[in-house]
C-alpha cells in the first residue's frame, strides 16, 4: 500500500496545468476486454459511460467537465459480485477527482479502487490524500462483506450481528474522515462534494456551519450553489418539521396519500431492490409493522431503482415489483419516479436505506440512516413512546 500511494503525488513532465479538457488514460492489468463503469455528472444531471478498451488493459477516456466533480469507476467484472441473500454487493469503486487535466490510472482491474492516480491536478492531488486514508476502511468494509456472503450461503446466523456491527464502526470512522478533511482542507472543492456526502449523518445546524466556514473562492460555483440549496432543504426536512407530502400510486394498484395518513404514526422508507442493507432490514420491519399497525402504524416504502443507470421504467418496475414479491412485503409501496414527484429531492436521500419517522400530527420525529441493530432499537423505542399508552 505504500509503493502504491507513493506514486500518487508523483508529476509526469508532460501534464498540462490546465486546459479546456480532461484526459483520462487507465492502464490495468488483467483489464482484457472487461468494460469499465463511470458515474460521473454532465450539466448537473448524473450520468453513466460504459468505456470499451483500446486495447487489451487500456481505455482512454476524453471530455469536459464544468466545476471539478468526484468520479466513480467500477470493472464490469461480474466474478467480482457478491451475491448476500436475495441481492448483490458489488466491490468497492475508484474515486478520484476530476477536472479540465490529464491523468493516468494505473492499477489491477480486479481491484480499481486501489489504483495509482498520477497527475499535476491540484485539486486532485488534494482528494488523494484522504483516499490514502480511507483506503484502509474501504478494504475492511469489502472483506466483512465477502465473509457476509460465505454466511449466507452457508445459511450460516452465527456471529452475523457482530459482523454488520464492524462494519456500521467503519462506516462511521469514513465519515469521521471526512468531517476532518472538510475542517482541514476547506479552500479545497473536494470539501464542497464531500460536505454534500454528510447530509443525514450532521445536524442541518452542522451543515450549515461548515459550509459557511468554506473558502469564499468556490462560492460562486455550481455546485456550490446546489449545496445551499441542499441545506435548505435539509432544514425542510429537519426533526420538527411537516412531512413532504406526496399521493402516488401502489404496487397494488392502491393510491397512497401522505397527507390523507394524518393521525397514523408513518415510517417511510427509501429503499431498492440492489441495496442489500435494505433487504436485510425487511425481516425486523415485518415484525415491528406486524405488532404496530393495529396501533395506527404504518410503512410506505419508496424504491429508487433509478439509480441502476440504463434501465428503462419498465425494467425499473419490474425489478421493484419482484424485490417486493421476494420479501413478501405487505405495506404500502411506490416506485420513485422524477417525472411524477421527485419525492427523493424533496427529502434530500443520499444513502439507503434512509427512513423518516412522522408523528400523528405529520411532523417528522426521527431520521434513520443505514440498517443496524442499534438502528432498529431507535426506531422501536420511538414506536412505543408514541403508540403504546402509558398506564
């Protein structure tokens, strides 16, 4: 790991310091003719390349970006796959910053997220010191899920609760990382991306200060301004606040009302059918929906398949409705559409599974971040003290 980071800062002679352009050249060995994934953003909106090697272990990839953006790239290998249960954990991606420069990728395609970035990219050079640092937690995150896998199909319960414990303490420690980084680094544009990666895990009031502690120089950027406008919504749908309400229509055919929910406590639950912690939080919230809802609990689940870049809307539904078919899921459940309501920009999901409380009243009592035991232990003990008369 040290040879490997020690080449990071190291300047080829013919990098440019600017220009109107990014070159992107990745050399990994044992690439073949795998394609490689990149998720990357072209005039604010999220975008998917699929690159076709030049030749065997090369790509080149060329274009323009607007502000400096983190770019994700994963081998299309599917042996790398791991199948936990019903879904599919992919490995760890690349992350590296891009701008208008020049860079050579070098690395193993079976592992591209431990990839060598060589550039002169200020910005960039930046953003690798914390990926040096987080390096090592990406790895132990990847290796619980590998033995997750061997668990699971070897229908294999015991110490499994430990392992997700491990890797929620990593996670945590990730983005421990990157509150550090935004505090030390705060005239750098990765903080700006890194700051909008942190909404649901800081208090609004949190957010709102470090961004204002950012350096003025990236202020008037794109994406400087989207982040605002990130925190406003964020103090929208802060604890205290009225629920955003939408009417969309069920799985079942049903028609489901938010606000027509009023005087029922209501879970709702952003979710997909590729997240494996949100299938794996099913089971729990089969139980705490059976042993509620005759209370006046209820669950509305919203599932993002958008995000699995180049499906069409048919396929998209026909994935939700067969994760819902597979968890047998009983409660209420729309698939996330932005050309109906963009319901995951009104409530700001960066990460899934994320679940918003709502109290009787429709004011939002709790956010729930990811999928734990200590997660589900929150969730009952606000059930109860909102459903469960006190004698």
């Amino acid at each position: 790991m040290n040879k490997l980071f020690g080449i990071i800062f190291c300047v080829l002679p013919f990098l440019l310091h600017s220009q109107s352009q990014f070159k992107v050249e990745l050399n990994l060995v044992g690439l073949k003719n795998n394609k490689v994934r990149v998720s990357h953003i072209v005039n604010g909106k999220s975008k998917v390349d699929t690159l076709t090697p030049k030749k065997e272990d090369y790509i080149l990839w060329e274009g323009k970006t607007g502000d400096p953006q983190l770019v994700r790239m994963e081998v299309l290998d599917t042996s790398l796959y791991l199948r936990i249960g019903k879904a599919i954990a992919l490995p760890p991606a690349l992350m590296f910053m891009l701008t208008n420069n020049n860079f050579v990728i070098n690395g193993n395609a079976k592992e591209i997220w431990t990839s060598a970035i060589v550039t002169n990219d200020e910005e960039s050079l930046i953003y690798e010191k914390f990926r040096a640092e987080d390096l090592p937690i990406s790895l132990g995150v990847w290796e619980i899920q590998k033995e997750q896998n061997t668990k699971a199909n070897a229908k294999d319960t015991v110490g499994s609760a430990a392992l997700k414990d491990k890797s929620t303490a990593l996670r945590r420690k990730n983005q421990q990382l990157r509150v550090q980084y935004i505090d030390k680094y705060p005239a750098a544009f990765s903080s700006i991306l890194m700051l909008q990666g942190l909404f649901l895990v800081l208090p609004v009031d949190v957010l709102d200060k470090k961004f204002k502690a950012l350096d003025e120089k990236y202020k008037s950027s794109q994406t400087a301004k989207d982040l605002g406008i990130k925190i406003q919504n964020n103090k929208n749908t802060a604890i205290g606040q009225p629920a955003v309400t939408f009417v969309q229509t069920s799985f079942d055919g049903a028609t489901v009302d938010l606000a027509a929910m009023k005087g029922k406590v209501v879970l709702l639950d952003f979710w997909g059918s590729w997240c494996v912690p949100c299938r794996q939080s099913h089971p729990k919230l089969k139980e705490a929906y059976e042993k509620y809802k005759s209370l006046g609990f209820e669950i509305v689940g919203v599932s993002n398949e958008a995000v699995s870049k180049g499906k069409s809307k048919e396929q998209q539904d026909a994935a939700w409705r067969k994760a819902i078919a597979e968890d047998a899921i009983q409660w209420p459940n729309v698939l996330y559409d932005a050309d109906l309501n963009d319901i995951v920009k009104s409530y700001d999901i960066m990460g899934y599974p994320t679940k918003y409380l709502i109290d009787q009243k429709g004011n939002i009592v709790s956010k729930i971040l990811g999928n734990s035991p200590n997660n589900h232990d929150i969730l009952i003990k606000k059930l109860d003290e909102l459903l469960v008369k006190k004698e």
